[in-house]
C-alpha cells in the first residue's frame, strides 16, 4: 500500500465516530478527496516531515495539524488548495460552519 493510500485510509478512519464539524480540520478529513490537488500536496508536506507514518498515525496527524481550532480561514489558505476553496467553504456553508 503506497503512503498516500495508507495515509487516506487514516485520515477517513480516525475520527468517523468523533467528528467535530466546528473543527477545520474534521471538516477538511470529510471534505477532502484521494484524487484532488489538497491530497497531494499534503501527501507531499506530509511524507517531508520524515515522520515514520505507519507508527502512530493518529498522533501524527493531531500534530500536523495542531492549532486550528475555529480557524477556519488560515486553515484554508494553508492546506487547501486555492482553486478548491470554494468547494471547502461550501461544505462549511452547508453546514452552517462559516
């Protein structure tokens, strides 16, 4: 299984019971498809980090993506893609979140 492919796996599996949708980064976990431009580029930052991302993946993640808390607009400009925004903030819109 390729990091990427693990790494989707994880990102969709760790929070399907727990998701706060207050929380950038559980919506972006919804929001986000294997196939998109955000994917790769995390998949990029992600593995650059040199973590070891088949041991402790949940923690990893957490860290990653530590300090968003109801930061909905840095979050965005950060980890996703510019021409998928809209898309970001449409789900955030759906959902009463923006």
């Amino acid at each position: 299984m390729s990091l990427s492919d693990y790494l989707y796996k994880k990102v969709k599996d760790i929070y399907t019971k727990n998701i706060d949708l207050n929380h950038p980064v559980d919506v972006w976990r919804m929001w986000v498809k294997k196939d998109s431009e955000t994917w790769k580029n995390f998949t990029l930052r992600f593995s650059n980090y040199h973590f070891n991302a088949f041991d402790n993946i949940e923690d990893l993640l957490r860290h990653f993506f530590y300090g968003y808390e109801g930061d909905i607009e840095t979050f965005a400009i950060n980890w996703v893609a510019a021409k998928e925004r809209e898309s970001f903030f449409n789900i955030l819109q759906k959902n009463n979140l923006k």
